[in-house]
C-alpha cells in the first residue's frame, strides 16, 4: 500500500497541496478525480518522487520513500507522465524496451526481452511492433506508452491522465488493461482522471481532491454519490444505476431542457 500524510506543497506563496493524507490500497486500483486546480497531478507526482513536498511524507509499505534509492523506487513504481514527448524516432518496440531500463541500464537480458514481449502481447499491440512512434495514432502512441510502464513490472503504477485527448475505444482498451492488471496480476494502479464515468465504473477506490485538499475518500459507492459529486463538482448530478454499470448524469439531471 502506498500512503501520504499531512502533504503539503508550496511554490512561493501559491499553496497546491494542503494537509493531504491518503491511503492507496494494494492490488486495487484508485482514481485521483476532481476540478482543475485540484492538486491531483502535484500529489500524483510527488509520490511518483518527481516533486519535493514542502512537508509530509509519503509512505510505501510503511516505509518512508525518501529512505529508498531512486534505483530501488523505479523497481517498485512505474509513472507515466502526462502526454510523454519523445523526441526520438523510436519503433514499438523500441520503447517498451526503455521500461526496463532500472533493470538493464540499456544492456537488454533474455529477462528483459521477455518482459517487452508480455507488455506488448498484453496490449495487443504485436501487429504495431515494429512501426514508428510518430507514425501512430495518439490512441496507439498512448497504448505504446502503458506498455513501456508495464514492461518495467513494478508493483505499483502511477499514471497522470492516461485517457487525455483518447477516443472513447481507445480509453476503454486502457481502462479495460488497467484493470486486468489489478484483478489477474495483483499491480496496484492509481491514475488521474476526468471522467468520472470510467473512474466509477473501473475504480475501486477512489480520493477526490478539491482546492489542494482531500474533499473525500474510499470505496466507490461511498465517494460516488449525488451529493459529494455536487459539491466536490459545483454541478447538480444524477447517479443512475444498473446492474452493470453507473452512471453520473451531470449534463441534464432535472430531465428539463434549457
């Protein structure tokens, strides 16, 4: 499990994070949901170690993770990045293979091959293999992107706003791997998201952030509700239930037409 407490982060006199404390369940998969501004990416970030907090301390397994080399943190925690710029002419393949880079530093074993292989397989993406980064897609270049982070076989994956600027097939394809990463291979994903439709539907668990702040946190069924989502949003909110699926009916709730 991964843990903050009493976060804080600063810069100069604009304060992003205030207080934040949190618990991240393992073997499950929790979305990072709220407004702009929220402080979702800075928290998401700092524990990925990308950014000093001004306070408070994050916590893997009980453990402080400024007590853990870098090396040692990139064999536990893979982060993915907000639209990742690559400026190499890269193939498929070829960047699914820098996920092993904590592993290999660039000298690839058999082991590594291996994990490229099952990243790859796990996304489908063989027919892709071999083409080039900046020929794709932005769907299939963010596919390209997951599987490097799941070829590095970490234990916990951070990922900020997979789904920005996907089609609806491309986000459910991701959604849909995320969660089989959790529910066959017991990684514990946590992820930044907007929607809050794919984070009710695929999360387990869920914190939501307003205004640099923990506005409420826990399973699904208790953060997702009528109530918390209208004041965690400033929207009125319809939650409509079935035995497959929620969801929150934020663009017309009153059923009138204006």
């Amino acid at each position: 499990m991964i843990s903050v407490h009493k976060l804080d982060k600063s810069y100069g006199s604009k304060v992003v994070l205030s207080g934040v404390s949190a618990q991240f369940p393992a073997k499950q998969l929790t979305s990072l949901i709220g407004p702009n501004g929220a402080g979702k990416s800075t928290l998401l970030m700092t524990i990925a170690r990308l950014l000093e907090p001004t306070r408070g301390e994050v916590h893997l397994e009980g453990r402080n993770v400024s007590e853990l080399r870098i090396s040692e943190y990139a064999r536990r925690v893979a982060t993915l990045r907000q639209s990742p710029d690559f400026n190499l002419r890269l193939r498929v393949e070829e960047l699914v293979a820098f996920g092993r880079f904590p592993y290999s530093r660039g000298v690839l074993t058999t082991q590594d091959h291996q994990a490229i292989d099952e990243a790859i397989s796990f996304l489908s993406l063989e027919p892709l293999r071999k083409a080039y980064i900046d020929e794709l897609s932005g769907g299939q270049r963010q596919m390209a992107f997951l599987a490097m982070t799941i070829a590095q076989q970490t234990d916990y994956l951070l990922l900020d706003e997979p789904l920005n600027n996907l089609d609806i097939k491309h986000a459910v394809q991701i959604m849909r791997a995320l969660r089989r990463l959790c529910d066959e291979y017991g990684r514990t994903v946590i992820l930044v998201v907007h929607d809050i439709n794919f984070a009710t539907n695929y999360s387990d668990h869920i914190v939501a952030m307003k205004q640099g702040s923990v506005h409420c946190a826990g399973p699904v069924a208790e953060v997702v509700t009528e109530a918390r989502m209208q004041e965690l949003y400033g929207l009125e909110f319809q939650i409509l239930r079935t035995e497959n699926a929620s969801l929150c009916n934020y663009f017309n709730p009153t059923g009138e037409m204006k």
